[in-house]
C-alpha cells in the first residue's frame, strides 16, 4: 500500500513538475517573442490574454518582471517601495546585456538630459514637490474653462472636414485636435500647433523603450528638445511679462510655501505635458472609433444616446487605451500578491492586460459602452495617476459625441488596418474613415 501510494506521489509530483515546465516555457516564448516581434505587439491583446492565464506575476527570461494581473497592478502602483527612478535599477539582472541600451539610466545630449528629469521618472522628495505645483495650475476649474474652447475647435475642424465626405482620422483629426488644445493649455497662438505636432511624435517614439531603435529616432529626439527648449523658452518669457489665463500662466505663478517651479523644471513640465497630451489622446479617439465601429451595435447605443459620453469614453480607454505599460522599480524587496520580488528588479505593469482581467471585469472582450462600473487602470493610478485625466476625458466626449453627430453613416474606408508596433503606446498607422455627405 505504502509502495503504491509512493508511486502515485512520484508520478503526480512529475506531472505537475513536467506542468509547470510546459507553463514556464510557454511564457518564455511569448515574452520573447513579444519583445523580438513587432508583428505580435501590433495585436498584443492575445499575448496579454496568455501572461494573465498562465502567470499573472512573471519572472520573464529577460530578468524583467511582467505583471498582467488587475489586482496586482493595482497595488504595486500604489506601493510605495516601487518607484519610477529608472536609475535606481540593478541593471546587471537584465539579460542579455543589449538590453542595457533601452534600460540604462538615460545620461547625455539633450533628450537623454531631460528624461530623468520628468515628474513621470522621478521619486519623493522631487515627485511630491513637483506634483503639489503642477496640480496647483492643473485645476478642475482650469479644465472645466477649456471646455467650451474645445467644442469651438472640434467644430471648427469639423466645419472645414464634414462637406468632403472622408477623412484620415489620425493625421486630419485625431492628433490635430489636441495639438491646438495644448496651444491653448500653454496659451501658445492656435498656428503654433505645427510646433507641437512636429516634436510631439519623435519624443514618444524615442521614450518608448524599444530594443531595435535605430539612431535616427535618437537623433530626431534630440533636435525635438533643443527645438521645444528653445521655443518653450521665449513662450516661458512672454507669459511672464504678461500673463494670462492660460495653464503655463499659472504654472508659473504656482507656488507652495514659497517653493516655485525654476525656469528649467517649467521648460520640461511644459515639455512632458507636451508629449503626454498629444500621442495619448490622439490614440485614444483613433482606437476609439475603431472600436465603435467594429462593433455597430454599440456605435448605434451612443449615437441615439448621449447621455452615455461618459461611460463609452471610460470603456474605449479600458477596451483598447493608448498606454500599454508603465514601468516601475523595485526600492526594497516586495511582496505583491503571492510573489516576492527582490529589490533592484524592473517591473512592467501591462495596463492593457490588467483592462481586460476577467476577475474584474465582465466579459472583458466585449466592448459595452454603458460598463459600471468601470475601475480599468489607463491613467494608472497612485501617485503618478495621470495629471491629464480630466482633460483627457473631456476632450475625447466632446470629440466622439461631434463626429457622431456630425458624420451620418459613418464607416471605415478599409476593412483591415495597420497598427504601429511600439510597446507603451497603442495606436493605428492610419485610419481612413467616410460618411454620407
Ligand atoms: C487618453 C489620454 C491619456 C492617457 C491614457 C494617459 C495615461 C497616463 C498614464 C498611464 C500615466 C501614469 C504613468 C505612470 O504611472 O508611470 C500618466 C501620467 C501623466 N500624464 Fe497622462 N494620459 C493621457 C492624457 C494626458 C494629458 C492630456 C496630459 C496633459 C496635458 C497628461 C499628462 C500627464 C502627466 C504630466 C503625467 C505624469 C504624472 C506624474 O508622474 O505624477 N496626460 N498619463
């Protein structure tokens, strides 16, 4: 009997063991062919899908840490041992050692001079003191004064597009649209939008930590700064001799116990705002309308039916939001869920994953534009939750409900389309949409 039951414990112990191998290598091979493959990262929501099956807190091959987990994402962005000081990662557990050229401590030229500096890449002290400032000028009320200048734009751009009947939403619409709404943010005249959205693009190619990035995409990072550097310099001036009701107006006057922003913590708050509210907003109306109208029957629902703008702009972020991941590192040793990571480690939180938990959310690969609630992770969440919510989120209701309204029988060009193969943000190449005219 004894022997008997040894010989069942053998064999499930090898069972399990011959498992968790299986389920060790098919990870392995998705995450490297998630990092090696753009194809795969052009439609990642298979490989999201297969990280949260089989091992929602991965210690991938690569020695960087993958959390695809709702609930796991959730608490380690609020904990406090995991900061966003890239600089502060024990590189030597990263393999192999060409991965040091996306995760090295940026130092270096203009670009790599600026980037540990953003708020997004600092820790307390630093981040605290420049968040307090930055929410001082980034007020609801400020927010809630643009929105009546965003509906005239979106009209505007509207007024000049309807008669024709087609459009590339991207290029026409989608990333004009938030480009003139930083003009007015920064309090810039409306013709500086070509400003933003030729520097714009090249700084969000060059942040994104892609390992097969040529020197191009460096070099054309660099020019944006010295560029933007040069140009936010002389807005900077101006708005001090004569100040307006503009948010760079007020980010200068911001002030917190005698504590100010200095000129070059404004140059690069005014250039992360930049960036920040440009590719992400531009990407989340182009998923978003794709979204809609791959699935008519809720295009119809919002259509007949604004009273449901706001859920439909929180499900089109949860559904196909224009963040992938965001990045942490360990300070001290963490225990995040059932997992211990050591200190030193990088962590990638896939937000886009954790959206479509289906321990959290109901039938998650349903897009349902009338979702409540809705607790999806696209701004993030914690202390870097993202200063440009509100904004965000206006912009996209304002936008969505005038196209609907405005565009009748509103329908792709072509059925098939392209998406651009970066890791942190999710976005078309282009998106040829037309309608009755
Ligand atoms: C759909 C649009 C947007 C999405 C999905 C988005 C997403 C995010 C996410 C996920 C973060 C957190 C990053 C992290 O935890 O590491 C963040 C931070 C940030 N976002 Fe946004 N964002 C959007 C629009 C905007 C806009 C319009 C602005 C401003 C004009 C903005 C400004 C910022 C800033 C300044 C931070 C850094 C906050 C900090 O580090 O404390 N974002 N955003």
């Amino acid at each position: 009997m004894t022997a008997q039951l040894d010989t069942h414990t053998r064999l499930t112990s090898s069972a399990s063991t011959r498992l968790a191998t299986a389920r060790g290598w098919a990870i392995t091979s998705a995450v490297l062919t998630f990092v090696a493959t753009s194809r795969v990262r052009t439609n990642p929501h298979a490989a999201y899908r297969l990280l949260r099956r089989i091992d929602r807190a991965h210690r991938s091959p690569i020695g960087l840490w993958v959390l695809s987990g709702h609930d796991d994402i959730a608490a380690a962005l609020r904990h406090p041992d995991l900061g966003s000081d890239e600089s502060k990662a024990d590189l030597s557990l990263l393999r192999p050692a060409s991965l040091l050229r996306v995760a090295a401590p940026v130092r270096g030229g203009p670009f790599r001079d600026l980037v540990p500096n953003l708020i997004l890449f600092r820790d307390p002290p630093d981040h605290t003191r420049l968040r307090s400032l930055v929410n001082k000028a980034f007020t609801p009320r400020a927010v809630s004064t643009l929105e009546e200048r965003v509906t005239r734009l979106v009209h505007e751009r509207l007024d000049q597009l309807a008669p024709r009947g087609h459009m590339e939403l991207l290029s026409e619409f989608a990333y004009p649209v938030p480009a003139l709404v930083i003009c007015e943010l920064l309090g810039a005249p409306a013709s500086d939008q070509t400003v933003i959205s030729r520097h714009a693009p090249p700084l969000a190619a060059r942040l994104d930590p892609n390992l097969f990035r040529g020197a191009a995409v460096s070099a054309a990072a660099d020019q944006a700064v010295v560029e933007l550097t040069g140009y936010l310099t002389g807005l900077i001036g101006e708005r001090r001799r004569h100040p307006g009701p503009d948010l760079l107006s007020a980010l200068i006057a911001a002030q917190d116990g005698g504590d100010r922003l200095s000129h070059d913590e404004l140059v690069t708050m005014a250039i992360l705002l930049l960036i920040a509210g440009h590719e992400t907003t531009a990407n989340l109306l182009g998923n978003g309308i794709l979204a809609l109208l791959r699935n008519p029957d809720q295009l119809e629902r919002v259509r007949q039916d604004p009273s449901v703008d706001h859920t439909t702009v929180e499900e089109l972020l949860r559904y196909d939001g224009p963040i992938q991941m965001v990045q942490r590192v360990t300070l001290d040793d963490v225990e995040i869920g059932t997992n211990r990571i050591p200190k030193g480690h990088i962590v990638a939180m896939c937000i886009a994953g954790a959206n479509r938990d289906p321990a959290v959310f109901h039938q998650p690969d349903r897009l349902d534009v009338t979702r409540t609630p809705n607790p999806h992770l696209a701004f993030g969440a914690g202390a870097h939750f993202c200063v440009g919510a509100p904004l965000a989120r206006m912009e996209a209701r304002i936008a969505l409900r005038a196209l609907l309204d405005r565009l009748p029988d509103l329908r792709l060009t072509e059925t098939k389309v392209r998406w651009r193969p970066s890791f942190t943000i999710r976005g078309l190449r282009q998106l040829p949409i037309e309608w009755r005219n």
